[in-house]
C-alpha cells in the first residue's frame, strides 16, 4: 500500500494573479501537484529557475523611435527585396532574348 499524501494551505490566495509575487506562487502550486502525483524530480528541478526580472521602462525618444522603426523598416525592407527579385528576374528576360537572338 502506498502511503498518502497531503498538502495544507492557509490561504487559497497563493494561486491568485493579483498575489505578489505570482511566479513564485505558481512555481509553487506546480511543485505541490507533481509532489501529490509523485514526480517530486521535476519539482526539485523547477526550483532552480531564475527569478523573473521586471522589464524596465523606455524613454518617450525610445518609443517613439520604436515605433517609427518598426512602422516603416519591415515595409521598407520587403519594397527593397522585391524591387532586387525584379531587376534580377528583368536581367535574366533581357539576357535570355540576347541569347535567343
């Protein structure tokens, strides 16, 4: 017969979102399923993650320049592109009617 299991928590406001810190809550919560359903190895291992680090604010210039940037570069870039597979795609048309002629 195995032996049983049992967790017991004071306070079901762990696994809420709004908790700070909500990683470690969750991280947390994850360990205590897998130790109730025996898989106490990936427990250990997810422990040893690295906290999370908040993403610091930009300056205004920033994102307006990141906005700008991504506005206009990806546009740009598949203009740029194609315009090269026309001159390449022209070039071989006028080469090929030299060669025929």
């Amino acid at each position: 017969m195995k032996d049983n299991k049992i967790i017991v928590v004071g306070d079901g406001d762990f696994a809420n979102e709004e908790s700070r810190p909500p990683r470690e809550n969750m991280v947390f919560l994850i360990n205590m399923v897998e130790y109730l359903m025996d898989d106490v190895g990936l427990a250990e291992i997810r422990t040893k993650i690295s906290p999370e680090s908040p993403i610091e604010e930009t300056s205004d210039g920033n994102k307006k320049f990141l906005k700008y940037f991504n506005l206009i570069f990806p546009p740009a870039l598949v203009l740029i592109i194609g315009l090269i597979a026309w001159k390449r795609r022209n070039d071989r048309k006028k080469s090929m009617q030299v060669k025929s002629n």
